[in-house]
C-alpha cells in the first residue's frame, strides 16, 4: 500500500520521505527519486511535512502518526480508515491530459477498483491526443463559430468521427488538425443517426448507441424503449415520442420520416431510436431512403435484436445440433394486401422459428403451421418483455398458440422448436417465469 502511495506522489511531482526500517523490493528499485529514513516513526519527522500518510502494518503506529499530524493541523490519510482521513486517494484513470478520478470514499476499494478496470477499458488510450488537439483548436473554433450551440455541434460531430480518430491512432496529429481545420470550413449540415435500442436491458446497449444519446440534439423513440435507456438520452436533448407498437401506431410513418427530415435539414443531430435492432422488422430501411432522397446524412448503430436476445435471457438457444441446425425470423404482420409467407417452408422440422410482433395472429399462425406439417405438441414459448426485470416465459404447445396468447402482453416474441424445452437446464436469468402449460411435455 505505501509503495502505490509513493509511485503515485512521485508520478505528479511531490518530494517524499519515507520513514520505515525496512524497504520493499518494488520501492528499492527507484529509491534514488525519494528519502528513504531507515527507521521507526518519530513525531520529529512531521517537521515541515505538508501531508503525512500513515500506511504500516501496525494499527498502533497509524493511530499515533494520525494523532500527532492531526495536532499540527497537517493533511493526513489513514490507510483504510476514512473516518480518519482527511484527504483520500482516488482511483484515477489517465489518458494525458485527461484525468478520471473518482472515490468510494474508502469504503469500498476492491469496487473502486472494479471501477478503475472498467473505465480504463472504455476510454480509447488516444483521447489524451484527441483533448490536446482539441485544446490547440478551441480558440480557432471560436472565432469560426460564434454560437456556442453551433460549436457543441461541431464537437460533437467531429470528436468521434472515424477518419479523426483513425488519424490519432496512428499518431498522425499534423494531419488530424488539418482534417479538423477543414471540417471547420465545410457546411455545418444536420445528421440523422439511426440507432438500435437492443431488447430492453440498458446493459445490452452498445457503447456507440450510448455515445449517440449523449451527443443528440433530437430523439425519436418508439415505445418499445425503455424509462431506462431514455434516461441515458443528454438532458438538453429534445425528445419526441413516436408511439410506435403494434397496433397503436399513435404517429403515421409518413410524419415520422418528415419529423426526421425537418430536424436533421435544420442542422440538427437527430438520434432515431428504435427497440432491438433497427434493421430487423423495424421500417429503419424505408425511413433511410426517405433521408437519403432528401439528401440528409445519416448513420446506422446496430443493436442486439430480441430473437437474440430475449431468447439467450430465457436459456433458449435459437440453435442446437440435435434440435435445430437453422432459425428463421419472421413478423407476424406485414403490409395490408401483403402476400402470405411460405407455410410449408416454416412448417418444416429441424429449425426455430422466432415471430415478431405477433400475438394478435396467434390463431391463424397456429393454424397455418399446423395445416402445413408442423406438429401440434411441438414445443413453444412466448417471451413477454424479454431481458427486463418484468420478463415472462409462458410454455406449451403449437396447438396451445392462440389461448398462450392471451397470457401474455405486447412486446412478446414467440418461439416454436424443440429448442424451447432446453429452457429447462439452461434459464438463467431471475424473471417472472411461468411453469409449462399443462400437457407440456419437457
């Protein structure tokens, strides 16, 4: 503990003197870049001491130095003892010039230090290269843009663009601040970000989804997505429900493509929410293609979609060499006038079928698979808020479909194969699960 002490004091430029008999192997080898008093604690050495650290293995020892330099009016740290301390050491994460620090206020090292991990992980080691660059160009930021909203926009745009950064990972400053200089230059036109919202645990989010609510201007989210994640959205964000669930469209998708084109045409950074993964059942193809005939900019983050994730939340794998060798997703609604899917090729055995959106057709889906080969015991479940503390799993039979149903409420996935009965040995989450339908056979 002292040796982390002394490495951290010295790493920032403080003259230290360390008393004790003995010395640490780790600290012998730099004992030239501090004083070493080989000897026990005297309260003579506080003389002339700014902050004193009392870090022996002996409680008695600690209690005296506190005691003595607490007299004197010294800054102390008692090594696990906060209530004693007058000054703590955080658990600091550097990318220079960049410091993370942060406390448990010593009550909880070892989370701090889980803490520590994790944000050493997130950081990209060249974000010390990125704030000193962004530090050289503020002054010439301001002078381009007067407005302060205009520059949070131009930060926010080009702080985690791809070319930027790929150019500081390479070390490249001199033609990362050129590529900076000339985005400053270049049109400041609006962006839309089409974002995947995963299923419902904000733990499933992706980092790139997180780093776009927190940079957005505009949100639209549907109602799919959870109190949890919104809250993840930048507070000055402005945010628009699009009602959009099965069988309450509350916003047209026509209005919902002019919402995006009108936000992102003035300039805006508009985030596109949507549940699970935009591009699976999710219209976020039809309203990039308005975008793009409007000539609008735009991203797309994926998410985790539900067939994926509600199932590994449920131990249902979509795939098993003894029960199933493929998986097939389909949505239980399509177009009006739509043309219907290919029973038989659903029907057939040997794969999982997931269907989205699809409780209000339970009936004719349990009619058709059956009609079309697919055996009435097989082995089903329905997934209702899947990944969310309010998760349900209601089990049965294919024949059991259209009365499981009514167990159940919207958003629920439903899942058909012999892959289902694995939820036996493999669920592992703590949800409301509801025991198999009577007859079910495991």
């Amino acid at each position: 503990m002292a040796a982390r002490k002394v490495r951290l004091l010295l790493a920032r430029g403080a003259r230290v003197t360390l008393v004790s008999p003995t010395l640490a192997d780790e600290l012998q080898a730099i004992q030239d870049q501090f004083t070493w008093l080989a000897m026990p604690f005297a309260e003579a050495h506080l003389d002339g001491q700014f902050l004193v650290i009392a870090a022996t293995d002996d409680l008695e020892v600690n209690a005296r130095v506190y005691q003595l330099a607490n007299q004197r009016g010294l800054l102390v740290n008692k090594a696990d003892d906060s209530k004693r301390s007058a000054v703590i050491f955080p658990s600091i994460v550097e990318r220079p010039p960049i410091q993370v620090a942060f406390s448990t206020g010593g009550g909880a090292p070892s989370l701090a230090r889980l803490l520590r991990a994790r944000l050493d992980a997130l950081l990209p080691r060249h974000l010390g290269e990125l704030a000193t660059l962004s530090g050289r160009l503020r002054q010439a930021v301001k002078q381009c843009f007067a407005d302060s909203e205009q520059r949070r926009r131009f930060w926010a745009r080009t702080q985690d663009d791809q070319t930027l950064n790929a150019l500081l990972k390479q070390g490249n400053l001199a033609a990362a601040e050129i590529w900076l200089q000339q985005e400053m230059q270049a049109p400041q036109t609006g962006e839309v970000i089409l974002v995947g919202a995963g299923p419902g645990d904000p733990d499933l989010l992706t980092i790139k989804a997180l780093n776009e609510l927190q940079k957005a201007d505009v949100v639209l989210f549907d109602q799919l997505v959870s109190d949890d994640i919104l809250a993840l959205i930048r507070p000055e964000a402005e945010r628009i429900s699009v009602g959009k669930k099965a069988g309450h469209h509350s916003v047209p998708q026509e209005q919902i493509n002019d919402l995006l084109v009108k936000h992102a045409s003035a300039g805006k950074r508009v985030v596109r929410l949507k549940g699970g993964d935009p591009f699976m059942f999710g219209r976020g193809a039809e309203e990039l293609q308005t975008l793009r005939e409007a000539g609008i900019r735009y991203q797309v983050v994926p998410g985790i979609t539900a067939a994926a994730g509600a199932t590994a939340y449920a131990g249902i794998p979509l795939t098993h060499r003894d029960h199933a060798q493929s998986a097939v997703f389909i949505t239980g609604h399509c177009k009006k006038d739509g043309i219907e899917p290919d029973w038989t090729s659903l029907a057939a055995g040997n794969q999982t079928l997931v269907i989205y959106m699809g409780l209000m057709r339970s009936a004719h889906i349990q009619q058709r698979l059956v009609e079309h080969g697919r055996a009435g015991d097989t082995p089903i479940a329905l997934i209702e808020r899947g990944t969310t503390q309010a998760q349900r799993v209601v089990r049965g039979r294919l024949e059991q479909l259209a009365e499981l149903a009514t167990r159940v409420e919207s958003p629920a996935l439903i899942v058909i194969g012999e892959v289902t009965t694995l939820a036996d040995s493999l669920a592992w989450f703590k949800s409301a699960d509801i025991p198999p339908a009577a007859g079910h056979c495991a």
